[in-house]
C-alpha cells in the first residue's frame, strides 16, 4: 500500500487510535486524562496521517511549538511516543517498512520540534557507515532505527553539553554505529520475549567488542572504534567489557551511554513495554553518578527544563509502566 493511501486510511480512524494512544476509550485512567491532553493526541494523529498521506510533514513543528508551551516538553514527547507507537502498531504500518521508516523520521522531526533543536546535518560524504547501517536494517530493522534513534539523542545532547559543531557530529557518528556489533548476535537472542540466560547475556555484552572489531578494519570508521567499544562502560566502573571508571572512558562514549539508555528506556522490548519519557528521565536522575556521567544526565535534563511544566513532580499513574 502506498504512504498516501496509508495516511488517508489512518486519518480516517484518528479518533480510535488517538483513544488507543492513551490507553483505550473504556480505560477509566483514560476517563480522567485531562481533555487537553485527549484533543492533542488526536490533533497530533491526524497530522501524522496527513503527513504519510502527503509524504512531507504537515504541522508538527507548529504542533510542537503549541503544546511544549501548554502542556510541557515531556508531556509532548509522552503524546508523541504513544501515538507514533500506536501507528506502528496498526495493521496499515505493521508490515509496511516505509511507512515504519516514515513516521519514525516524523518521530525525530517532532521531538526536535519540542526540543527545540535543529535536525540532523545531511551525511558528510563518508557513507561507509550509512552501508553498515542498511546492512544492520536488513538483519533487524528495529536495531537500525534504534541506532538512529541513539544518533538523534546524541546529537540534541551535544547541544545542551555546547559542544563544538565538528566534536559534536564526531560524537553523533559514533552514536549512529555504537550497536552495529549486535549483527554477529543470534536472532533467537535478539529477539527473546523472556528474560536472558546469564550465556546470553554473555553474547549480548560481546557486541560492543565485537563492534570495535568491525570498525578496526575499515580505514574511514576506524576513529569510531574507541567510542563504540566503550559505550556499555559504566560511571563506577560495573561496566563491559574493559570496567572502564569515570573519566577514564572516552568522553563520546559517556554521551552515548545517556542516549542510548534512554531511547532504549523508551522502546517496547519483547520483555517489557515502553516506558515513558517521564519516568525514563527520573531513572536517568537515579543513575547519575552510579550508571552514567553525572555532568552528561545533568545536561541531558536541561533540554526538558520547563519552569511552568517542571519534570520534578510525581509521576502521573497514567504513565506508570513496570520496567520488567
């Protein structure tokens, strides 16, 4: 089906999904749910079909810019989450890979939006790592879109750290191909629904080894190695594969860690759901000091700072979800 009839197809039911985003019209949670937030899950549907339908983006950045100012920035990107993981999830994106790769772009589009950052640079002309990736898309397309997705955090994390432009694109780079070891893992891991054995888990911390490997043998990405290598390094030293400690791992790859943590925090697993932004960003507090660079997560929350939306207050039951 092409991304125009797809659109129109969703536009149609954008009421549905939108009730669906927020967790299901006969939900009493859903009953509760203030109206504002109801109307702009389903503002924000309909935008995201049109924009499938037309195959450009139709109002998201005016969308963003209205509701980070009413609602806050980590109630937007909560509305935006559920409902790009409510498209995916319908039968007119499910087995439609463009129409996936589509609204995960619009996904990043509006995050940027309510961030407040500008998209991502066009590729510097080296497109090695772009091979690496479509080659990682064709094993799983789900570990390409979270690399990219790890890329975009990345990137808007250079920007509350002020790194320099050229630093931050290297950090970005390194983002983009940190889990690209995760190809020589087998899919009866990869895709597990229940909980690993402690060998597979094994297999799974090799990856970022086995990444380094990758990248040591081709000339133009060799200068990623270090930082792919390192990116499961932790703060106080409880890390893999080298238990790294401080500021002895390398600075790009503490920034990864915090994007790639927490875009995995807000992905469905095959054993766990979402977890959402909100809640994300108080394990992210939790960790500093312990998991992650405390500086890094501290400049990571600055890009949710809202004086009149502040994200120290409790969590909504609404978005209450177990880790697993």
């Amino acid at each position: 089906m092409s991304l125009d009839l797809i659109g129109r197809s969703l536009l149609e039911r954008s009421h549905t999904l939108a009730r669906i985003a927020l967790g299901g019209s006969d939900d009493p949670v859903v009953a509760a749910t203030d109206d504002r937030t109801s109307d702009e899950a389903v503002v924000l549907c309909e935008r995201l079909s049109l924009s499938l339908a037309f195959s450009r983006p139709v109002g998201l950045t005016s969308w963003a810019e209205r509701v980070r100012s009413d609602l806050g920035r980590v109630e937007a990107l909560d509305l935006i989450a559920s409902v790009v993981d409510t498209l995916l999830a319908s039968p007119e994106v499910a087995n439609d890979g463009s129409a996936s790769a589509y609204l995960e772009m619009l996904r990043s589009i509006g995050t940027d939006a309510v961030l407040g950052c500008q998209p991502s640079p066009q590729p510097d002309g080296d497109d090695s790592a772009e091979v690496l990736i479509t080659a990682l898309a064709a094993r799983d397309l789900s570990m390409a879109e979270h690399s990219r997705a790890t890329a975009a955090w990345t990137r808007r994390l250079c920007v509350a750290l002020e790194l320099d432009p050229t630093s931050a694109r290297f950090a970005e780079r390194c983002a983009l191909l940190h889990d690209i070891g995760k190809i020589a893992v087998p899919d009866a891991i990869i895709s597990k629904p229940t909980s690993l054995l402690a060998t597979e888990w094994d297999c799974i911390r090799e990856h970022s080894a086995v990444g380094q490997r990758i990248l040591d043998t081709i000339p133009s990405l060799r200068r990623y190695a270090l930082a792919v290598r390192a990116h499961h390094e932790r703060w106080d030293g409880h890390g893999y594969p080298d238990g790294l400690v401080g500021n002895a791992i390398p600075h790009e790859a503490r920034i990864i860690a915090v994007a790639d943590g927490f875009h995995a925090m807000l992905s469905e697993r095959p054993f766990r759901a979402a977890i959402p932004p909100r809640t994300a960003l108080a394990i992210l507090r939790d960790g500093a000091g312990s998991q992650w660079d405390p500086q890094i997560v501290e400049a990571f929350l600055t890009l949710f700072d809202d004086s009149t939306h502040p994200i120290s207050h409790p969590v909504p039951s609404r978005l209450l979800v177990s880790t697993g």
